[in-house]
C-alpha cells in the first residue's frame, strides 16, 4: 500500500475574517484510494490537508474620496447597500440584483428604477421592477403605476402597459393620458381614441394637455375627421382656447394623412400664422409626401420672415463615419450591438414582393453596388441574427439610433410577413411594429 502526504496553501478560506479568532489547526480529511499493484483491502493513510487560514483585511468602505461607489462585496448584506449610489452611477442591472436578494426600496428609488429602464428600453429588467414592486407597499400607488405604464409603452410593450393600467385600483388624470399617449406612439392610435372617450364616460376632467394627447393619437390613427371633432369640442363643450401646441397637432393629423391642402387651409386661417414652428412644420410634411412646390414655396415663406430658418441649398451628404448606425438586439436576457460592417446573406426578400430602393443610397456609385450597400444596414443584420438565435414565433425587439430608411421599412414589412413573427424596430423617431406584413406607422415615419 502506496502513502502520500502533502500540504496545499491555495484554498481559499471559508471562515469570516475577524483577526480575534485564534488560527485554526489544520483541517485533516481522509480519503479511500485504490493504489496500482498494492494491497487495496486497507484504507489509505490519512493526509493533512491545510487550507488557507489567512484572514483577508476587512473590505474597505464603498466610496473612495471621489466618492465613486464601488461594487457591493460577495456576501454583504443588500441591506447595506447603497441602490441610490448604484442608480447614480447608472448600474441599473446591479441595483436590480441587490433588490432581488432582498434589499430594500422606497418610493423614490422605485420611482428611478422605473425611468431609467423606460430609457434604456430594458424590458426585461422592466419587469423584474414591475414584480419587485408588486410585492412592496407600493403597489397600489398611483404615481409608480402611472411611471410602469410609460416604461412598458417606452419599451414597446403596450399589452403589459395596458395588463398594469385596467388592474390599477385607482386611477387619476395622468394615468389616462399616459396610457392613450403610449397606444399613440406605438401605432395603436384607435386604440387610444377608444381610452379618451372611456374616460369622458368615467367623468375624468378635461385640459388642454388632454387635448393634445387626443389629437396625437388622432394622427396616429389617420382620423382626420376626428381630430376636427376634437378641435371644435375643445372650444364649444369645454371652453378651452387653443394654443399653440393644438394647431401643431391638428396639422399633424393632417400631415399623418396626406391632406395637405386642408392643412394649407388650415395654417393660412391660423391666428398663429405668424408663428415659424407652424411652417416648419407644413414645410417637413411637404417633403415627406414629396411635394416640392409646397416646400419651396414655405422655404421662400420662411427666409422672408426669418432667413436663418432657410436651409438655402439642400445638399444631403453621407452620415460621418462617428456616427455610424447601431441596432440593438433584445433577446435571451441580453443586448448585442450591431453596426453597418461586412455584407452577409439575407432572406431572398424579392421572391415576396421586395424591390431595392437605390433612392436611400447617396453614395456616387453604380446601381449594382447600390443594390448591395443596401444590404449593409445595420437593422438587417440584427434581424437576421435575431430569427437564427430565438424560437420561432417569438417577438423581435431591435433598438436603432437612426431613423429607420424607406427600403430598410419595405423589406422589414416583406421579413415579417414571411417569417411569420412581430419585429419591433425603435428609431430615433418612433416604435414600428412590423405584422403580417404591414407597420403600424401605417409607411408615415
């Protein structure tokens, strides 16, 4: 029978460092082996295994002098921690954890939780708030539940804004217009004329600022003759005089609808016709639609008034190389990033029904190489990774810091419609939801 003795000094010790306690003797641990050409019928010597018992200093305290919060230590208690410090410094992810082993949050720290996931359109941390919150003494507060409402509609998930909004046990002003301007800017503006007539039946009272969410769900919608209805009701039923902002958004209904001339008509009779935002305005609606003799004409309108306010020239150049598109691809509990880089292959979009927009490529090239710097786009590729790395049927959210272009639009519509799945792709200017396909912008962006 083979014997062997050694002593190991890399373990790592697992007793509390508190320098009082007298050193331990070293732990002894025996083990049955079978030795090669030995007598196996014996158990082998025991060998002396000493652990690591020196003590670690004691964790220093979390701040230094610049007073930059470090990461909680493994073991501390999460009610030591400082979640406001961790909230500061914009580690949403950390905070969440620390609250999820059982740390404590008052209104205000829930209230923080609740914007900063609605701007980094994180859902998923989303909800482990909206569950965090369930379980407190907060859940019924009015002003957290309208805060939820707004994340999941910044988030671009209407159904759970609208599962938190009908489960509210009290509701006020603000939880109404919330939930009708969220349904406006992910495309369900139907949707959020039926809330506003639902809460003139509940008897919520009316403003100006109620009016103008109406009117933005309005164009949301294309409901022209509703967002007259709503204009004219806001002075003969409710006596509100309109401002400024009320023009702006009956110009947008009719903008949204491609009634330019009635919005020519309209602004001409405007007693704010002075005003150079109400010709912007007309002006960025005229070239959308492609009306290039309505947007000279406003252009000579506003360098008259203000020639500061003329563009003069119009040349379009290429974005900087700074500033190149970025996607972000929400799935499997993570972000990645993509940007514009090498070409790859895509779904063979023109058996659908897809035909390339070579208009959105501004480069001084053959139409050839147009075609192909098309499929360069950053939100392609993200879809692309996207449907080979999640189940079939499941939602797509992707994140773009540009404005989405026309031919990236026609063949997203021409991807959902074949793969059978909702993408969501969120611009700088507004959420698309892509189905069956068709959008939810109804093509006006």
């Amino acid at each position: 029978m083979s014997t062997s003795k050694a002593i190991f000094n890399s373990f790592p010790s697992i007793i509390p460092p508190n320098p009082s306690f007298p050193k331990p003797k070293p732990i002894i641990i025996s083990c049955r082996y079978a030795a090669p050409g030995g007598n196996n019928s014996r158990t082998a010597p025991r060998h002396p295994i000493r652990r690591n018992t020196q003590y670690r200093p004691k964790d220093p305290p979390r701040g230094d002098a610049s007073g930059r919060v470090k990461e909680p230590p493994l073991g501390e208690d999460p009610g030591d921690v400082d979640i406001v410090g961790l909230l500061k410094e914009g580690k949403l992810e950390e905070a969440v954890r620390v609250l999820e082993k059982g740390g404590s949050a008052d209104g205000p720290v829930l209230r923080e939780l609740l914007q900063l996931c609605g701007k980094s359109k994180s859902i998923d941390l989303g909800k482990k708030v909206d569950f965090l919150m369930r379980r407190s003494g907060f859940r019924k507060d009015v002003e957290l539940n309208n805060l939820l409402v707004e994340m999941y509609c910044e988030c671009g998930s209407v159904r759970d804004a609208r599962r938190v909004f009908d489960r509210m046990p009290d509701r006020n002003r603000d939880s109404w217009l919330v939930m009708i301007n969220g349904c406006s800017k992910n495309g369900q503006g139907d949707v959020g004329l039926e809330l506003f007539e639902m809460m003139r039946e509940e008897g919520v009272i009316i403003d100006g600022e109620s009016f103008v969410v109406v009117l933005a769900a309005c164009a949301s919608a294309a409901a022209v003759d509703k967002g007259r209805m709503y204009f004219e009701l806001m002075r003969e039923a409710y006596g509100i005089n309109p401002g400024i902002e009320h023009y702006l958004g009956l110009i947008d209904v009719y903008g949204w609808s491609c009634h330019l001339d009635e919005m020519w008509d309209f602004v001409e009779n405007c007693p704010h016709r002075s005003r150079p935002e109400l010709w912007e305005a007309v002006r960025n609606y005229a070239r959308v639609h492609g009306d290039l003799e309505l947007e000279d004409h406003i252009e000579e309108l506003l360098a008259s008034h203000d020639p500061s306010k003329s563009r003069g020239e119009r040349i379009f150049l290429a974005p900087h190389r700074n500033h190149s598109a970025i996607n972000m691809l929400e799935g499997k509990n993570r972000l990645r990033e993509f940007r514009c880089a090498e070409p790859y292959r895509e779904l063979n979009g023109q058996e659908a029904g897809y035909v390339p927009d070579t208009r959105y490529v501004l480069h001084d090239i053959d139409e050839e190489a147009k075609v192909q710097a098309l499929q360069y786009h950053s939100e392609r590729l993200a879809i692309a990774y996207g449907l080979i790395s999640t189940p079939p049927r499941t939602t797509l959210r992707i994140m773009k810091n540009l404005r989405i272009c026309g031919d990236c639009h026609n063949a997203i519509k021409v991807m959902s419609r074949i793969v059978g799945r909702e993408l969501i792709v969120r611009d700088n200017k507004r959420f698309h939801h892509f189905r069956d396909g068709k959008c939810s912008c109804g093509d006006f962006w």
